[in-house]
C-alpha cells in the first residue's frame, strides 16, 4: 500500500496519511494510452472497408439543446484546468495555480448541481438510466438504444460518482484554506485531512483516465456525429435512424 498512499508523522509523532501518491498518476497515463492505443488498433483491422456510414445531409433532428451545450463544455473547461492546476506542482510547472483551481472547482460545483436540477425537472432522467435490458446490449448487433447507448451512460454515470467525490472532498480541502470568505481555521485533524486528500487525489487520477478515454471516443471516426451534436446540437435523421431506435426516442426537428 505504500506505493499509492503517502505517510507522514504528525505533531504526536503518530503516522498519518498524507495523500496518494503522484507516482500514480504516470502509471494511469501510461495505463490510458496503452488500453486506447490497442483499441484504435483493434477498431482499425476490424473495420470494415466498404461500410457505408450514415449521411449528415437531409432532415436534422435536435439532440442537445443549447443550454445543455453550454452546461458541458463549461463543465468540460472547468474540469480541465483543475485537472492542470492540480497536476502543475506534481510536473514541476512554477505557477500561481491554487486561487485559479479552487475557482474553477467552485464553478464546476455550481454547474454540476444546476444541471443535476435541470435533468431531473426540464430533462427525460429516465433516458440516462441503466436498466438491465441495457447491458446486453453491447452483445446483439441488432440492438438499438433509445437516445443514449450503455457506453455513453455508462461513462455518464462513472463521469457523475468521480467528480462528485472530487467535489466532496475539494469542498472539505477548500475550508481549510485562506479564502475572500474565511480565514484558515486548520479546524479538520490531520488524519482526518490525509484521507480527504487520498480520496481527492485517487477521485482525480480517474478523473483524468475518464477525461482521457471520453476525448478518444469522442474522436472516433464513427462516433464523430456525436461530438458534433454537442457542438451544433443537431444530428441528421440518417444518423439517428442508423444508430437509435425511434420507438425509444423521438426528437424534434432541428430548426
């Protein structure tokens, strides 16, 4: 255990926690690259050649309404400069990063519960749930999901369990600090303040393995539509048809 938790002594001279070891986070990025570099690979001598994909002319169909674009790439940016800030110290980069990430920590916490509001009182909630059925899907070829398929939740729902418990934790770091509210109160006891910091430094090392492997996806050839929908909002009813079930979702005409 001690190659990913760090130890220190405390005023008693009792061995506490100090926080997770950074050495991790290389063993995740080596870990991320190596798994997406053999799924490109295997995704490429399985491709078909003569595959026709579906067209992004003709009709459009809305998927993503505008404030549900900018709910995520506001999330997006937030994420990725604490991810920066955070990691800054650890890759020996000399910047004023601590005001800069607990901002953006404060405005992804905004975000997250504002959008938490939002799917559960102007969205379809049920849409993004996991049911049973969902997870044969990835097995029937013949299978189409209603707006979401098991991966694109199933990466929602690991993305949701991750950045809330950086944010749980982050929160209960950014008490303990000099802020424009408080001042430090060192009021949390060290042992108690070490886990906080191994649970905020493992829930970032998946954080940056999720942020990686939803960047890769999102490139896909084959799932480029997609990324652009979060861009323009729209897909076209070609796409839609060749990829969902309209029995299952039924989206309006895009404008």
């Amino acid at each position: 255990m001690e190659e990913i938790i760090r130890y220190k002594r405390d005023v008693w001279g009792q061995e506490v926690i100090l926080g997770v070891s950074w050495d991790l986070l290389w063993v995740v990025a080596v870990s991320v690259l190596v798994l997406l570099a053999a799924h490109a690979i295997v995704m490429a001598a399985l491709a078909k050649k003569s595959l026709d994909r579906p067209t992004a002319g003709g009709r459009r169909v809305v998927r993503h309404e505008s404030i549900d674009r900018i709910f995520h790439w506001l999330m997006a940016v937030s994420i990725f400069v604490l991810i920066f800030t955070g990691t800054a110290p650890i890759l020996g980069l000399r910047i004023a990063w601590l005001n800069i990430h607990w901002i953006s920590g404060l405005l992804l916490t905004f975000l997250i519960f504002a959008h938490i509001i939002r799917s559960v009182f102007w969205q379809d909630f049920k849409s993004m749930l996991l049911t049973p059925k969902d997870f044969s899907e990835p097995f029937d070829s013949n299978a189409k999901p209603g707006k979401y398929y098991f991966e694109q939740k199933g990466m929602h729902w690991a993305a949701t369990v991750v950045v809330l418990a950086v944010i749980v934790t982050g929160v209960l770091m950014f008490m303990q600090i000099d802020t424009p509210f408080w001042s430090r109160t060192n009021s949390m006891p060290e042992d108690q303040l070490g886990l906080v910091f191994l649970l905020h430094g493992l829930s970032t090392l998946a954080l940056v393995a999720l942020a990686s492997t939803h960047i890769y996806f999102a490139l896909r050839p084959e799932k480029i539509f997609y990324t652009r929908s979060m861009v323009a909002g729209w897909m076209s009813e070609d796409e839609m048809v060749a990829n969902h079930d309209p029995a299952k979702w039924t989206p309006k005409e895009a404008e």
